[in-house]
C-alpha cells in the first residue's frame, strides 16, 4: 500500500512540475511580448493616426538639423496640442516640397490640386476619418501654394500646422 501511495505521490508531485513549467513558460512568453509591444509604440501621440502607407513612422520630437545642402530654412511641425517641433533644413533642392520629402519629413497623394500632404513628422492627419489636416504656413501665414509647388526664398520659414 506504501509503495502504491509513493508511486502516486511522485506523479503528482511530476505533474504539478510540468505543469508549472508550462505556466511559467507561457508566463515568460506572454511578458516578452507585450515588451515588443511596448517598444514598438511610438513616442508621440495624437488623436490622428501616426501609421503612414501601412508602417509606423518615425518621429523626430527633438527638431534639429537635417540634410546637406547649400539652401537652409527653418521648418516648423505644429501638432493638434500646440507642441512644436522646430528643424533647420540644409538641402539643394529648389522647392519646398521636395526637400521636406527627401528627408521623409512630408508624406501624402498626389491629387489634382498638387500633393495632398497627410503626414507629417510621422503624424497623419485624414480629414474623412478624423476631420483634421495639415495646414501650410509661409512666415506664419497661410500660404497660397502648396507645399510642392514652394520655391524655397532665403529668409522664409516654413511650417505645418494640424487644424
């Protein structure tokens, strides 16, 4: 009877250690994802969408100095709550546009009215899903041509605001 009792003893005690391999198997499992999850959020938050073609975009909150190039001009990203992020330009291109996309500042569609810019600073912005947008500014006004159509003029900043 002894002997059959330690033969019982001894499975239960090897299943209550499977078992707990197993929970803190999917214990570990579990943890180390949602540490991928974690890191793979973006730093910055907005009520719009910061996916841009299908993949999170990098956010440059800390402004800064950006390309090479003989031509500079300030570049300002205003976001939904105000916060600004201020770039200094360096590039060779001609037109606004095609400096702040170089450098993947700038994402958007083409449209019949010019490039329909969507994200900015990995922040998209879709007037039909969230009713906002991003706004381009010339010395703090709003500019009469788009941004790809901008012929960078010394002395001229540049921005975008969400509205």
């Amino acid at each position: 009877m002894q002997k059959k009792y330690r033969k019982m003893t001894s499975i239960g005690i090897l299943c209550i250690a499977f078992a707990m391999t197993f929970f803190m198997t999917g214990c570990q499992k579990q943890a180390a994802e949602e540490n991928t999850k974690q890191e793979a959020a973006p730093e910055i938050t907005s009520e719009a969408t910061t996916e841009a073609a299908g993949k999170e975009a990098d956010i440059q909150a800390d402004g800064g100095v950006l390309g090479e190039g003989s031509r500079e001009f300030i570049f300002t990203v205003i976001g939904q709550d105000g916060d600004e992020t201020e770039f200094e330009i360096h590039t060779d291109k001609e037109v606004v546009g095609e400096a702040l996309e170089e450098l993947g500042l700038i994402e958007g569609e083409e449209s019949e009215y010019g490039l329909y810019v969507k994200t900015v600073n990995g922040v998209t912005a879709d007037y039909d899903t969230d009713g906002k947008y991003w706004a381009f500014y010339i010395n703090d006004e709003y500019a009469q041509t788009g941004v790809d159509a901008t012929q960078i003029k010394e002395g001229e900043a540049y921005s975008f605001r969400m509205e």
